[in-house]
C-alpha cells in the first residue's frame, strides 16, 4: 500500500532539492517506498546503501572518495543518523554540485530519527535538503482501499504500522508489536546513546502510556525510575525523536485564565500503546479506562498526520480543567476548537463554549464515534474522523 500524495511529494522534492530526507519509525515503509520510487519515477540510476549492514559501512571508511563514484546516480542512504559523521561530507559534495548549477537530488537519506535528532548530532544541511515523514497506515490511506467496508476499529486497535495492521491474526499482530518494542529498546534507543537499561526504558515507557493524553508528572515518574526531572525529560524527547510519542503544546495566546503549561503526551501509534498497556483484543479495550484518551490520541494523529505546515496545534486547559482537546490556528485567523468524543450521540459543555470564546475560536467542532455530520447548539459541528479529515484536506483549507 504505497502513500501516493508522498510518493508525489517526494518526487517533486527530488526534482528540485539537492538531498531529500524521508524519515519516520522503522517499519513504517520508508524503504519500500524509496525502492518503489527508483524503479517506476526515476530516469536516472539508483544505488542503494544501508548503514546497518557492516559491509555497506566499511565502503564509507573514505565517504568522500566512495560518493564521488555516484555523480551520475540516486544513492539513497538508509538509516543514515547512524553515521552523522557522513552530513559534513554531503554537504560539501551538495555545494561543488549546486556551484554547478545542478540542483536535483543526488541524495535521498532515509532516517528512524526526526529532524531535531539528526541536527544535534550532525552537520546542518539548512537550505540544502527538504525533509518529509512517512507516518503509519492513516484512516484516508486505509478507508480509500475500501471505502465501503472500512471501520475505523481494526486501525485504532492494531496501530497504523503494515505489518501490524496487515498481520492475519490479531494475535500475530500482537507478536509483531511485541517484537517491536522490545527492539527499539534493546537496540534503537541505545543507538542514540541513551544511558538507560532495556528494563527501566520498558518501564518507563509503559509507564508514560498510563499518562495518555495527559501531562506526564515528572516527579511521579522521577521517584519511580530514580532519575532527576532533567533525566525524565530527556527519556521523553528521545522517544519523541524515534516518532514513539507526541508532546502537544499547549495553546500559548492571550488570556487572564491561568492556563496549564506543560505538554500532554500521546504514544503516537495506539497500536503500541495497546501493546504497552497490555489490551489483547477490543472488548478488553472497550471496557479499559484508557479508552476515551486512546479514542483521543488516534484522532489527534490522523490530524495532524494529515494537516498542513500552515496549521499549528496545541491543546487549551485551564488551572480548573475547562478544556478543548484540539485548538487548530492559521495564519489566516482561522481558529479550529476541537472536541474529542468516543460517543456516538455527542453534546456540548457550556466549559467547551467557554473555552472557545478565550482562544476566539472561528470554528468548533465535536469529532465523535460516527460518521454523519450534524449541527449541535452554539454553531458547534458535530462531524466524523474521516469527514473532518477530508474537510481539512479541502484546497481552501
């Protein structure tokens, strides 16, 4: 299941950048997407090179020599933020190419590592390299395969990853996410130099998925794992740059209301934090108390997986609670006010109205559990997954 509007996108970032990065988690498809890509989209030769093999390592023990050799090709550089070292070479190769006035991609990194990982261990290659991300299997990609079977379930419950989503069995995906993470703990973090055992990173990453859609509580975890509040922290954002969690902001505008200012966090694939939680089948999860965060956190991502850089989110809560789950902002003063619902007959709160009246919400909405659209009281919308994620793909949005 190729992700066309990213094969497209990569295609034209290819024309018109000297490298191109496709970064996202392991084993959601970055590789099979840039093999797809060189074979059917390409009119130039490719050459492939993967940094965990010791082989393909061993022919960068002269970088620059070695990528002279492919001046006339594609090379695509997978896992590249195990070598680092490899972006200072690039970007000199990049600037002798772009003085010769060649500015189509000779390189096409592929990263398990997010942009702000792979700045603080490497080189800058600011203005030289477009960066995209490859997330899992969203709703749209799933719901245009079938549009008239799909159910959003199957995705929420096994996770968005293909070989979790696809697997035949909900017990071989089960396995898969097993495996999983138990490999990014074993291998993946400490890759990063995370000074941590596989045993305490299990812990605290289940740990964190009881905080769904929650601020994490520093000092709980602190006195939990004995780590200082600065250790916690770094644990999270090393999740948050394998694409393991999300940190959502919170809305930062004007008002007198004293507002909470730490981050909520979310594992950003629920089939993960099922895994994390221990959730072996969906009635399990139906009656599980994660349950309305879990519903949360797989909207949230299908969102923003689908949103445009022109957007930016966060979340609105008050020292009292008064809340709105999503608060979407554009530069055209457009400002979205999102209520999260499980149920399938929702309502509004007079909090929720209260609450869009601070962030001067343009918009509201109530994504809910069903599929048809409706108006609520107080021009609120009541709307579905898929209708609010098409609604935001709309040209004029």
């Amino acid at each position: 299941m190729i992700n066309r509007i990213l094969h497209d996108e990569l295609i034209n970032a290819l024309s018109n950048m000297p490298a191109v990065a496709l970064l996202g988690p392991r084993q959601v498809g970055k590789t099979t997407l840039a093999l797809e890509l060189s074979k059917s989209s390409l009119n130039k030769p490719v050459h492939y090179l993967d940094l965990e093999l010791d082989t393909d390592i061993a022919k960068l023990e002269d970088a620059e020599g070695f990528l002279r050799t492919f001046a006339d090709k594609l090379l695509i550089i997978d896992e590249v933020q195990l070598k680092p070292d490899l972006f200072k070479v690039l970007r000199g190769l990049i600037d002798i190419r772009k003085r010769a006035g060649e500015n189509n991609a000779q390189y096409l990194l592929l990263g398990s590592a997010s942009r702000d990982l792979l700045r603080q261990s490497s080189e800058s290659l600011a203005g030289r390299i477009r960066y995209l991300e490859l997330k899992p299997f969203s709703v749209m990609e799933v719901e245009a395969l079938d549009p008239l079977e799909f159910s959003p379930e199957k995705l929420w419950f096994r996770g968005g990853f293909p070989q979790s989503y696809l697997a035949p069995s909900n017990e071989e995906s089960w396995n898969w996410r097993s495996d999983f993470i138990a490999s990014y703990i074993e291998r993946d973090i400490p890759q990063l130099g995370a000074n941590i055992s596989a045993t305490k990173m299990r812990r605290f990453w289940t740990m964190v998925s009881h905080f769904q859609g929650q601020q994490v509580n520093m000092s709980t975890l602190g006195k939990s794992l004995e780590a200082s509040h600065t250790t916690i922290k770094n644990y999270l954002d090393i999740l948050t740059g394998l694409y393991m969690l999300r940190q959502l902001q919170p809305w930062a505008g004007n008002t007198k209301k004293r507002l909470v200012k730490s981050p909520k966090i979310y594992i950003r694939d629920t089939g993960l934090l099922h895994r994390l939680l221990s959730i072996s089948d969906f009635d399990d999860l139906l009656g599980h108390p994660v349950l309305g965060h879990s519903w949360e956190g797989f909207v949230i991502e299908n969102i923003l997986g689908n949103l445009s850089d022109k957007w930016r989110a966060s979340y609105y809560r008050t020292s009292d609670q008064t809340e709105i789950d999503l608060v979407l902002e554009k530069s055209t003063k457009e400002v979205w006010a999102i209520e999260i619902k499980r149920t399938s007959s929702p309502k509004t709160k007079t909090s929720f109205h209260n609450a869009c009246r601070e962030v001067k919400a343009t918009r509201k909405f109530i994504i809910y559990g069903g599929t048809e659209n409706f108006p609520l009281a107080n021009d609120t919308e009541a709307i579905g997954l898929i209708g609010f994620v098409k609604l935001i793909n709309e040209p004029d949005h």
